[in-house]
C-alpha cells in the first residue's frame, strides 16, 4: 500500500515511515511542508496521505489545504488528518468532501501502533477513522432539543461514537463490556430512532449532523 507522509517535526516524521514501512507499507515521499505535499500527493497518487494539519511555511491549516487541493484535483484520494488538538473546523471542512477516504485522529494515537495502522488501511479502502476524543465532542455538543441526535441516550451516544470508528458490534460489546445482545438491541434502537435503515446511514447522520450543518 503506498503512502505519502506529511510532518514537519522531523523526529515524528521518521517515526511514522519506520512504523509503516514496519507494517508493509511503501512511503513514496515524507515531507515537511505544504506546497511540497500537494506536489507529491498529486504527482504520486498515493492509497492513502498521512498529513499533519499544521505545515510550513504558515503553520495554520496548511497541511488540510494542501490535502484538500489534491483531493479536488486527484477526486477520492484517501487522507488521515493528524492533530495536537480536537480542532472542529478542520474537521469539518475535510467531511465537507464527501469523495474518498477520510480520518481525524489526535497525534498521541500513533502511539497506539495497532489502532494508527488500522486507522490508515481503513481510509485508504475509502472509509471514515474518527479518533474517539473528536467523536465523543461533536456528538456531545449537540443539545437535547436537536433532532434527530438529540434523541439519544447517553448510552446509545456512546454506541453511536463506536459505530463511527468503525468498530462492529462484537467489538463495542467488548469495549464497553456488555452482551453482543445488549448493542444489537442499542444499535436497533439508534436506527429506529435516525430514520435510517443501515449502520452506514447512522454514521454518515452522525458525521454530517454535527459536522456539516
């Protein structure tokens, strides 16, 4: 699977090509800067971009403007945002294109070799990789008042958050340490609720209903 690296600290930067070349990936190109990213994301075509949201030379959204250009000139191109803070604008700006693969994750997420790696091949075979911390706040931040979210309990929030990671319902049961049954019977009642027929409609309600309106 070949993957083009963006992070300007170089330590970090190393890091991340020995992990994923550890793993079988084929990092085509690391770089530490904006300008240098849409070149090698649109000159490599990669499966997959591990990008770092703050670049050189601004040091603002470099990194999600540069992703989001190659997206637009490269449609469906996987990318992994990777940031020091929950941040919600960056965020949604990258739901806001539809097309392809996308992932937030907060960078102490690396650490957690398996669940990074897993992270990457998910967006790279044109899945969502929510980082749990980032669901956990866009779908808390909703009020009771607001529909359809808003008529979720505590529990099938949290249900909900799972489903958005991808997680099936053998693993939630696991997570949250209660019976396949008792999440069969949340994620009925999650569905029934949103009006929708299928998991995949609940998580793109989930992701758009907070972070595109």
């Amino acid at each position: 699977m070949r993957v083009v690296i963006a992070e300007d600290l170089a330590l970090l930067r190393d890091g991340l090509i020995r992990l994923l070349e550890a793993h079988d990936f084929e990092v085509l190109e690391a770089v530490d800067n904006g300008p240098s990213l849409l070149r090698a994301l649109t000159e490599h075509r990669p499966d997959v971009a591990v990008v770092d949201v703050r670049l050189p030379p601004t040091f603002t959204d470099e990194g999600l403007r540069a992703a989001l250009e190659a997206r637009a000139a490269v449609p469906g191109l996987p990318v992994l945002v990777l940031s020091q803070y929950v941040e919600q604008l960056y965020a949604r700006e990258l739901l806001a294109d539809r097309s392809g693969g996308v992932g937030y994750l907060l960078k102490d997420r690396v650490f957690n070799v398996g669940q990074f790696v897993d992270a990457v091949r998910q967006v790279a075979a044109g899945g969502t990789a929510m980082d749990p911390e980032v669901v956990g706040q866009l779908l808390s931040r909703r009020s009771a008042a607001d529909e359809p979210i808003g008529t979720l309990t505590p529990r099938e929030r949290e249900v909900l958050a799972l489903m958005v990671q991808g997680l099936s319902n053998p693993d939630i049961a696991d997570r949250l340490v209660v019976g396949r049954s008792t999440i069969k019977f949340h994620v009925s009642s999650i569905l029934g609720k949103l009006g929708v027929q299928s998991r995949t409609e609940a998580v793109a309600m989930a992701v758009q209903h907070r972070m595109l309106d």
